[in-house]
C-alpha cells in the first residue's frame, strides 16, 4: 500500500468515527428533550408570591442606616488593625447575618483568613 491509500483509510477512520460521536450526541440530545416533555405533567406548579424589589431595596436601605457610626468605627478600626498597615479601607454596607451554624461561621473564618 501506498502512502497516498493509507492516508485515505486513516481518514476515512477519522471521518467514520467522528460521525459516530456526533450521531450518539444528538440521539443523548433527542432523549433529553423526551424526557423534558414526558415528566411535564409531573410537575408542580406552585405561585411564587411577587416581590417588591424596590421595596427590598428601600427597606434594605433602612436597616443599613440604622446602624451606628460608632459601631461602623469599631469595626474598621479592629479590620485595619488585624490586617496590614498601609490596608485602605472603607466600609460601604453592613448587615447581620443572623443565627449561623458552627460549620458556617468555621467556613466564613476560614475564607476570611485565607484573603488575608
């Protein structure tokens, strides 16, 4: 065989093989969206009550200007403090982030230690 009729087979191998692939792509394309139209009636739709978004906003405003300048002060004095000298800092929001299981608060330390 010749070099020319080897490149030929290589190719059609190459072509063959391709076209499988893809023939197996879009029959796993064509299951999928059977699925999604067999399970429709399974469904449940439950109405989600309409928010406010501005609302939320106004409200979050709120809250966050009801904090204490002081309280403000502290908490960036005790972040310069803990961090780097020459650290710029500025305080744009600050909210509670409520009762939190010991695993969250472990992860949030963690994260926040890892930054500094």
């Amino acid at each position: 065989m010749s070099f020319i009729q080897l490149l030929g087979e290589n190719a059609l191998i190459t072509v063959l093989g391709m076209g499988i692939v893809f023939a197996v792509l879009i029959i796993l394309c064509l299951v999928i969206l059977l699925f999604k139209y067999a399970f429709v009636g399974n469904e449940r739709h439950v109405e989600k009550p309409k928010v406010n978004d501005r609302q939320d906003e106004k409200d979050a405003k709120e809250q966050g200007n009801d904090m204490d300048e002081e309280l403000i002060a502290v908490i960036s004095a005790a972040i310069a403090s803990y961090g780097k000298s020459d650290f710029k800092l500025k305080i744009r929001s600050l909210r509670k982030t409520g009762q939190a299981p010991t695993w969250a608060k472990a992860g949030r330390n963690d994260i926040i230690n890892s930054r500094i």
